[in-house]
C-alpha cells in the first residue's frame, strides 16, 4: 500500500501520452501548408533538392528513405507530393497542388492548362528518332514504336512523312531489334543504352529538360508566396 495516502499507479498501466494521437493528426490534417508543390520522384527530385536547399527547405525532407508521398516542411511552410512524373501536371492542373516540377517531353506529349515559367536546366536529355544505321526499309511505310505517339506523330507530319506508330510502353529499344518496328522515339540521356543494344541516334526531335508549372489560379493568388521561390529557383 503507497504511504501518504497517494494511490500507487497498477503495474503495467500506459502512461497517458503528453499529446493525444488524435489531437496530432487533428492538427495536421487542418495546418494549411503555404504552398503545395508537386515533384517527381526518382532522379529529377535528388538533382532539385539541392537547388532547393538555398530557398531554405530541409534536404532531408525531400530525400527521407521512406515511403511517405506527402512531406512538410516545417521551415518555409511548404508541402511537397511525391509522384510519378505524368502525374505532375494533372494535380497541378486540377489544383491539388500549386506548383510543380516535371520533365518537358510530358507536357509536350499532352496538353495541360498551366502555366510554365521557368526551365530548372536539370533532367537534361534530348527526345530523339533512333534505329539501327539503315533504318528506312524500301517499298513500305516506316514503323515507329514510341511511348511517346503525339510528339511522333507532330515530328513525321510536320517533315510531310507517312508512318505507322506502335504504342509501346517500356523497353522500347527492343522493337528494331525484333522487326517490330524499324525506328523508336523516345528520350536519351547518354545514348548508353542505344550503343548496348547495336542502335544510333538518327535524328535529334528537341531538346528536354524539367520545368516549373503553376496552377494558374494559383499563380494569380499566390503570388507573393510563388514569386521569391521561382526568383530563387533561376539559375
């Protein structure tokens, strides 16, 4: 029996924790981040994080090697969504987030309505027409597998050439090789892969590297919170 006349606490009892879990996630679920910021995971986020640092974002925000897609940071106030890169857009466009970063081929491969006012110089690549050294075959269309059929599409009507497009969605370089296609369009960084695989780049379509896209309503509201982040954001 405790002496006193205080009553012991019962052996194996919780402490009662010092903030509620409820009241935790209350909270977070109501803080209204000052910006959202949607960036794609995966090679672009490791090159713009450091870019990001300056403006005073916690690195270890961005690269933290967990699983989780929504992440605040405490200091500017901004949260960030982690997503696939052609998704990007469309939570931008559609408002879930009021910026985002995004490699160039996705908006040209789709039309979105937003607003892009800055390229990053980052995710530096080039949307090529590669094959083999002689890729057009005599008497019959040519056949291009591309994951990309809008930019291929533009690309051969605009040089007033006939061609039949194969939609493909992963290891594109494959298709010459198998005689599914005689020709591939699709992004090049190094051209590593290319040369692996006994193929050539036949012609440069243009230039692609990340850029920065804004909801436009976002861009007109938000104003005087987006424009210090592109400012800093310029190389």
């Amino acid at each position: 029996m405790a002496k006193h006349g205080k009553a012991a606490p019962k052996r194996g009892a919780a402490r009662k924790p010092a903030v509620p879990i409820e009241s935790a996630e209350a909270t977070h679920a109501t803080t209204e981040p000052r910006l959202v910021m949607a960036v794609p995971k995966g090679r672009v986020l490791n090159q713009l994080a450091p870019r990001l640092a300056p403006l005073g974002v916690d690195r270890d925000v961005l690269l933290a090697d967990d699983r989780t897609l929504v992440r605040d940071d405490p200091t500017t106030g901004v949260r960030f969504l982690l997503l696939k890169p052609d998704d990007v857009p469309t939570y931008v466009e559609y408002g879930s987030a009021d910026l985002g970063v995004v490699g160039r081929d996705v908006l040209l491969e789709r039309e979105y309505d937003v607003y892009a006012p800055l390229d990053l110089g980052i995710g530096i690549c080039r949307m090529v027409v590669a094959g083999k050294a002689q890729a057009h075959p005599p008497g019959r269309t040519l056949r291009v597998a591309t994951k990309f059929p809008n930019i291929a599409s533009r690309y051969f009507l605009g040089k007033g050439q006939q061609v039949d497009l194969v939609y493909v969605q992963g290891s594109v370089e494959l298709a010459p090789l198998t005689g599914l296609a005689d020709v591939i369009v699709d992004i090049v960084e190094s051209g590593e892969t290319l040369r692996q695989n006994g193929l050539t780049v036949l012609e440069v379509i243009c230039p692609i590297s990340s850029v920065v896209i804004a909801n436009r309503v976002a861009l007109k509201l938000k104003r005087a919170a987006i424009a210090p982040l592109l400012a800093g954001l310029r190389i």
